[in-house]
C-alpha cells in the first residue's frame, strides 16, 4: 500500500465522532519519553501532516516531557481546528531523572489536568483517562471513586469533557461504570496480545470506544517483527501488498467497530504508513488467515 489519502472511517467516542485512525503523540518526546525531541522539527511536520490527512483524535499527557509534547501540540496546532478531540490522562507524572512516579490522589489529579490545560492552551480538555499503574508499587491505595470523583468535578467545573480509564481489568471497568460513564478505555491489545479480550468484550457490551495501546507489540513480545515473521500475517500483507504493522493494525480495526487507533511516530513516512491503513479492508478470508497467529502474553495490570 504506498499511496495516502484523507482517511475517512469514523465512529463514536463518548458524544464526539472521530476518525477511526488518530495520533499517539508519545514518540514526539525525546528518548525514553523525556526532555525535547532530537529533531523538534520533523516532530511538528508529523503534526502538521497528521491534521492534512484527516487525523482528528490526538492522545498526549502532561508527562511526555513532561510538558514538552503538549507545547509542541500546541505551538503547531492551536487555535485548533473545530473537530479536534484531544485525550490526555493522568495518574502518573515524571520525577527530575525521567522516572514514573504515581500521582493519583484527587489534588494531585487536579493539578496535572489544570498543567494540561496550561500546555495545551485551552479552557477544557477533551477526554482524560484516569490511568492505572504508573510506577509500580503494588496496587494503588487511592480509591477508584476518590479517583473518579475527583475526574468528575472537574468535568462539573467545565475543565474536561470526558472521562476515559488506562490499564484497567474488566472489573474495574465495571465498578467505573457504576460511578460515572465512560467514553473510552485504553489497555494494552493487537492481533498477537489478546489477553484484554474480555475487556474489548465489556466495551462492545456497553458501546464503549476500545483505544488499543501497543497494537503492534513491545519490546516484551518482540514488537512489528515478530508480527513480520508469523506467517499468517504474511500471507496477507502478501495478497494486499501491504507490510505486516498494517494489516496489524487494520485487523483491529476491523474486530470492533468502536476501535480507535492511535499509533505513534516521530517520521512523517511513517505516520503515512500507519493512516493508510484506514482504506485497507480486509475480507473473510484475510480474517480467517489471521485467526491463526500465535497468540503471545504480555505484563499484566
């Protein structure tokens, strides 16, 4: 697949309606997610073409820098355009050395998503997600409706829009539920990790965008070639001429209707790689090919 155009696939997030391929700006950071990028800017021309190409769904978080990605989001993009959701999240921040440090207690919430509004130079943010398990430590003493509650009065006070979940088990998706709705949840997921699929399920239940993080595998799975060397994706990359990440990322998309990508570059080649999947569809017979690839485990919660 090497030609590029507007993507056009759309679908529910919360009350908005996005393009089903957005951006994850985490890689516009320097290494490691901290400090400036190397090429400050080969990472604005990726956001400008992102915009070009239709991309309205842009995921960020005051901690890639920290602050840095924001600023960049911003420098390029504001004022921004009219059908631009920007998601960001909270519950983690960075220390002086780069290192993740948990920071879900309902003041330190607070602070982080008034730090995004700041950055990112807006009145609301669009969607936060409350993400779990930032820097370790065993399971987090903060309870999920102080957490929740905390979410939800900034979105009374008119500061955030709504309100998403990181790297949550199906059961804390449930109790989140009973506390407040949910727009969207953001766990790790792709065509050889499918240890969420009881998560993915609970979304599909409660038509909830499903954003999947790591779609094309980590460095704990061996990441876009390890998905190259299974050969049920190459006989389909194969029949569309297309490369593995691809038809990767085009399975997910064709697994749930509220699946929303946001694969992440610092290359504008790259990010055209990634948009073009949008006109990829894959058949029957692709989907059955693919029910074949060797499922593999990845870290849990």
């Amino acid at each position: 697949m090497n030609e590029i155009s507007r993507i056009s696939q759309t679908a529910p997030l919360g009350d908005r309606t996005v393009r089903r391929v957005g951006f994850g700006a985490m890689q516009l950071a320097g290494p490691w997610v901290f400090g400036p990028p190397k090429d400050p800017d080969a990472a604005r021309a990726v956001l400008r073409r992102a915009i070009e190409l239709g991309v309205n769904h842009i995921d960020t978080s005051q901690a890639y820098g920290p602050d840095v990605v924001n600023e960049l989001v911003a420098e390029v993009l504001h004022p921004y355009p009219d059908d631009l959701v920007i998601a960001t999240k909270v519950g983690g921040v960075r220390d002086a050395e780069g290192g993740w440090v948990r920071a879900s207690r309902p003041e330190q919430l607070r602070r982080t998503v008034e730090q995004d509004l700041r950055t990112l130079r807006v009145e609301r943010i669009d969607l936060v997600n409350m993400r779990f398990g930032v820097g370790g430590g065993g399971p987090d003493p903060v309870p999920l409706a102080e957490q929740l509650g905390a979410l939800t009065e900034l979105r009374d006070e008119g500061k955030l829009d709504l309100i998403g979940l990181s790297t949550v088990s199906a059961e804390v998706v449930e109790a989140a539920l009973a506390l407040t709705p949910v727009a969207e949840v953001q766990n790790a997921y792709g065509i050889a990790n499918r240890t969420d699929e009881a998560v993915v399920d609970l979304c599909r239940e409660h038509g909830i965008a499903y954003v999947p993080y790591y779609p094309l595998g980590s460095a704990f799975t061996g990441g876009p070639k390890a998905l190259a060397a299974d050969p049920a994706i190459a006989s389909v990359a194969a029949r569309h001429g297309a490369s593995a990440s691809q038809i990767a990322l085009a399975w997910l998309l064709a697994h749930y209707d509220r699946m929303l990508l946001i694969p992440g570059t610092g290359s504008v080649a790259h990010l055209e790689e990634n948009l073009a999947v949008d006109a990829l569809r894959l058949d029957a017979e692709d989907l059955a090919t693919l029910e074949k690839v060797a499922h593999v485990s990845a870290p849990g919660f």
